[in-house]
C-alpha cells in the first residue's frame, strides 16, 4: 500500500481544541459559569490541515477524531490494509472513518444495518462515506447483531475491525486527552452520550475534584455497565468520576421533538453557534434543566463539551 509520508504529521499530537465562555443569563441567574470545549472545531483549528488534506470537510470532525486516532496508529502501525466497521445509515462515526481511510489511503468496509437500503440511491451521509472509497456492505437488522460474523461476511476478513460508534479501550485514551484538556478550567465537564466512551474515557483524564457528567441521547438505562465495561478494558477498573443524568432523551435515539428544535434555534441565535440537534442539543437542554432544578451550586463551572457539527 502506497502511503504517504505525512501519515506521522496527520496522526501527530494535536492542539487543544478552543475552550470559549459564553454568557447566558438563563445560567447566570443560577450562579452557574457555562464553557463550550469546541470540538467540533478540532478539524478547523489545525494550520496544517488544508495544506496537507485539501478540503477541510474531509476531516472527520469531533470526538469521532479523538476516537478513531489512536485505533489509526494502530492499524498503520500493524499493517492492516484495511479498515471496517458497523453503523446506520446516517452514522457519523461510519462517515469519519471513511474519511480517515481516504486521508491515510488505507481500504475502509462500511457494514451498514439495514438491508432494504441495498440497490437505494444512497443518502447524503452514505454518499460521502463512499465517495471517501468506503466499500458500503449491507446486512440485515437480524445480521447486523452478530458483529463477530459480519468482517468475514463483507469480505473483510483480516481488516482492522472498529467497533460500533468507535468506542474501545484505545479510544477511551484518545478521549482521556479530551479530559486532559479540561483539568483545571471546569468543576462539571459535561457530554451527550450514544455509546458513552467519550464519556468514559474523559472521566478517566479530567484532574482532581472534577466530575463527569453525562447526558444519554438514547434512554434504556443500559449505558452505566456499558461504560464501566469499557473503562475495565481500557484502564483496567473504574476510573474518574462520571455520573449520567438520564431522562433527556427526547424520545429516543434521533427522535427532535419540536421544542428540542426550537431550543436549539434560539440558543443558535443567542451564541451564533451551531447546534447539532441528535446529541449537542439534547446535552445543552440537560444542562439548562438541571442549572434551574438547583443541581449545581452556586459558583460552579461547566464546560459542555461540543462533539460535532450539525
Ligand atoms: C458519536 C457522537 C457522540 C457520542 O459519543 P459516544 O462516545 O458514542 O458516547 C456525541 N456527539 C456527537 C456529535 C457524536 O457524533
């Protein structure tokens, strides 16, 4: 495989992302201090990014980078040829890895649930993945299950396999560095939770007298062994302090009943910030809630952090 040699200077350490104040009086009245740690921008604040890698939008965005780094350096580093891994049709973490394959010219399998979407024109998330050189394969909800059996299924046997979401135990380090980050400036560092590994593995790299905290956007109450789960195999045991605030699921996974939207709209309007609506919106209501039920005392930082784009 022709590789080229920036693949050290893509995967090198990176900044951190901007930490900006924001001033709203809704938590003022509170006493409650309110950051945005802005990863969404993670693929806009580097210098070199456009000179090495053309269009910037090719950069997997978000906590999905600080995911899918570490697991990068290893397949390089272990040679696979390729890359594969699951999610549904409008997955993020699917199109992000279709982009770090291009980036770094390894072959990426895109296993996708849901197979009355074979031989449809692909939507716009599906597209990119493939216009990325993502081989899309789609199986059966009932298939998509039994991930084990699926690489070989796809013709993907001896790929370097990610997991669903991208959460493992070397993407919970590459979030321990999101914590890391975070050490000193919050009391509160709070995130929107689908697998919960960022969450997992920002607990583990905040400092001393800092907490977690973490907002399901899919309800179920599954989420606390899954995490601890993930912290046993990436830290070897529970590590940080992290609680999750359930009840702000808005229905479901990708469910934006119209409030949640209206929501979003304003607080858009208010901080000309984008508001990614299937998790980002849902942890900034969370927030918002719990500041006027009194869940934070008076004087506390929050850091929200901002995992993606809309
Ligand atoms: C994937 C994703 C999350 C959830 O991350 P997990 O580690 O799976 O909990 C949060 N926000 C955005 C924008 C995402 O794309």
């Amino acid at each position: 495989m022709n590789r080229p040699a920036n693949v050290d200077v893509l995967l090198q350490p990176r900044p951190p992302s901007p930490l900006q104040e924001i001033r709203d009086d809704r938590f003022e009245r509170y006493g409650v201090r309110l950051l945005l740690k802005r990863d969404d921008l993670i693929h806009t604040n580097v210098p070199w990014d456009t000179d090495l890698l053309g269009p910037v939008d090719l950069y997997p965005p978000g906590n999905k980078w600080r995911k899918l780094a570490p697991n990068l350096r290893a397949a390089v580093a272990g040679g696979y040829p390729e890359l594969v891994t699951f999610g549904g049709a409008y997955s993020n973490h699917l199109r992000a890895t279709a982009a770090a394959g291009r980036l770094l010219r390894l072959g990426t399998v895109g296993i996708v649930r849901g197979d009355e979407l074979a031989g449809r024109p692909l939507n716009d998330s599906l597209a990119r993945c493939a216009a990325d050189g993502m081989r899309l394969h789609f199986v059966t909800r009932s298939a998509y299950r039994d991930k084990a059996a699926l690489p070989a299924l796809a013709g993907a046997e001896g790929a370097y396999v990610i997991p669903e979401g991208g959460s493992n135990a070397l993407a919970l380090h590459g979030c321990a560095e999101l914590g890391r980050e975070l050490a000193g400036v919050c009391d509160v560092a709070a995130v929107a939770c689908g697998t919960g590994g960022t969450l997992a593995g920002l607990a583990a790299g905040l400092g001393a007298g800092q907490r977690a905290l973490g907002v399901p956007v899919v309800g179920g109450g599954f989420l606390g062994a899954e995490i601890r789960s993930l912290q046993a195999a990436a830290f070897g045991g529970p590590a940080g302090d992290w609680s999750l605030a359930e009840g702000y699921a808005h229905g479901g996974y990708a469910r934006v009943p119209a409030e949640l939207a209206l929501f979003a709209a304003d607080f858009e309007s208010r901080h000309g910030l984008p508001v990614e609506r299937i998790y980002v919106a849902k942890l900034l209501w969370a927030l918002l809630a719990l500041t006027r039920e009194g869940a934070f005392p008076r004087g506390t930082t929050l850091a929200a952090v901002v995992t993606g784009r809309p």
